[in-house]
C-alpha cells in the first residue's frame, strides 16, 4: 500500500494549500528527511508560473532547500544516520512532510543552530560558492559588486566574500534601510538603486573586478561598463529581463568573462563537490557563528501563500522560511 505525507500544493488557479502526496521512498544514495523547515527561493514563485519544472525524476513539491531529521537512509549511505540533524540542497519537494536529499548535498546541522537557520543555509551557500569562488575566482586583492545585496543571496555572498578576505564589498539595495543592513554585514559601499546611479558610483571607484548580478534587463550593459580589465560578471538571474540590446565591444577590449549557473539541474556528483568544498572554507565559520543566515520571516506550512506574497512584494531582507514550529 503506497504511504502518503502532507504537501504543500499547487491548486489550478496556483493558488497554494495543503494537501496529500506520496511519501517517497529512498534510492541508494538518498537520505529521507522529516522536514522542520524549508526556505523560499523566486525559483518557487517561477515554478508556479511554469516557467521552471523540475529536472527528471525530481519531485513536482515546491521547494530547493530544507532542514530536518533523517528518518530512512538508501543502502549505499554511509556518512548519515537515522536521527541526525541536516539541512540540504534537493531539486525539489522541500515543502512537504518529507523530502528525498541526496548524501552529497547534505550539511550536518551544528548543536547550538535552530532547524529555522539550518534551513536558510544550504541554496545560499551552495549558489555563492559555484558563482563567486569557482567559476569568478574572486580572489583577496579584488573588488566585488554584489547586486540585490539583502537577498538570501546577496546576504550570504556579502558574509563569505568577508570571510575570505575581500576587502573592498559593493552591494546594491533598494532602500535605505537595506543599504545600512548590507553594510553592518560588511560592505563598503551601498547603493541605493532607486535614488543613486550605481554605475556612476562604482565608476568612480574604479570599478569592479566581480558582478554577482540577479537583476539582468539594463543591468547587463551597466556591468559591462563598470567591470574591470578582465573582469567577471556573473549572472544567477533575469528579474528585468533575460533578453537585451548590447553593445559587445567592451567585452573585447576589457578582455570580461561572463558566465552564469544554476544548482537545480546540476547532477548530484557537481552538488557534492560544492558541498565538500563548502563544508572545507566556510563551515567552520558557520559554526563559529562569523557567518550566520539572516532570516527575514518565518510562516507555518499552512501559511506558504503569505510567505510568497511577502517574496513577491519585496520588502524582505535575507530569507523567508516556512517552518513547523512558526507561531
């Protein structure tokens, strides 16, 4: 008889709810968490949109990240056992009573850490990490732009571009407000987009060695302009548009990379080398507590239309979770 679990659902008119779907079962590499809390990503919001299905084989749920206790594990798992405490990375199915992670984009969750943060960690991490240190190759002497600097994203890649020495952070903001958080993060300079002309600002300081931009539209030309001779520009989003008139030239003469990734789609063998690699640079400052995710809000399972509501309008600094234990 096939088990069922509660979900989180997309109805047709996309509004969200709870509902029932089948509890997956473990493959031999996957560990069965019982979720606490998963994270929100615009990839969910796009999702419902249906604009971003799922990889092949990954589950239709809602949600790219979690964090919980580990109720089953498949027989070539080795490294986890029943009861740990772990937050992960996973192609989908965060927002449901299980989900299936494979070993290799899991974290073990530190004693003194809440599920709530655990839960904010691992898509942040993972995306900072591939786009900045492996595929940019920030390195310590250079200048870095960060755009949407109080996403969970722009949250995290301020944290672990301090930590690993950089000492010359730029983030963009839309508020004043966010600017003044960015910068108790550790940037040095902040933007606010909607009353300054970053490309100016960031001209005049001469520009920047790296763009981590998920605003794309005339943001794209804008970077260009502003990048350093050879210069990295990394896009990990399009929210003003994925499709633009560019004059090229620069990129010849100022000799620029530009590159772009995703995590969803990537094979589970990529996911593990990004974890290891994590897990040796930044984890010990995640235990330390010298990086830390920021959490904007927190909202039951049965609260995840509200919690997509807030994404939507904008306001919120760092992430958004839905959470078991929400008041």
């Amino acid at each position: 008889m096939t088990e069922t679990m509660w979900a989180v659902t997309i109805a047709e008119d996309k509004s969200l709810t709870i509902g029932t779907a089948e509890k997956p079962t473990c493959g031999p590499r996957d560990v069965l968490v019982k979720v606490e809390t998963a994270a929100l990503n615009r990839a969910d919001l796009i999702q419902i949109m249906g604009l971003y299905p799922p990889p092949p084989g990954a589950s239709n749920i809602l949600g790219l990240e979690c964090a919980g206790t580990i109720a089953a594990i498949g027989h070539e798992v080795s490294d986890w056992a029943v009861g740990d405490r772990v937050c992960g990375l996973i192609p989908g199915g965060g927002y449901a009573e299980f989900a299936l992670v494979d070993q290799g984009s899991l974290f073990a969750i530190p004693d003194e850490m809440s599920f709530e943060q655990a839960g904010a960690l691992p898509e942040a991490l993972m995306t900072v990490w591939i786009n900045l240190f492996d595929r940019c190759k920030l390195a310590m002497n250079e200048s870095l732009l960060i755009h949407g600097g109080t996403s969970g994203i722009g949250t995290m890649a301020i944290q672990m571009a301090r930590h690993a020495g950089i000492k010359d952070i730029m983030a963009t903001a839309g508020s004043a407000e966010k600017c003044a958080f960015t910068e108790t993060l550790g940037a040095n300079l902040a933007i606010n987009y909607k009353t300054d002309d970053f490309e100016k600002l960031v001209s005049d300081r001469g520009g920047a060695d790296v763009i981590l931009d998920m605003v794309g539209g005339d943001y794209v030309q804008k970077n260009i302009a502003i990048a350093k001779i050879e210069g990295r520009i990394c896009n990990i989003a399009y929210m003003q548009g994925h499709k633009v008139e560019l004059n090229l030239m620069p990129i010849m003469l100022k000799r620029l990379t530009i590159t772009g990734s995703t995590l969803r789609a990537r094979p589970d063998a990529d996911k593990e080398i990004i974890r290891d690699a994590i897990i040796r640079d930044f984890w010990p400052a995640i235990i330390a507590g010298s990086i830390k995710p920021v959490i904007d809000s927190v909202y039951a399972f049965e609260d995840a239309e509200a919690a997509h509501a807030r994404m939507s309008a904008g306001g919120h600094i760092g992430k958004i979770l839905l959470s078991n234990n929400a008041a």
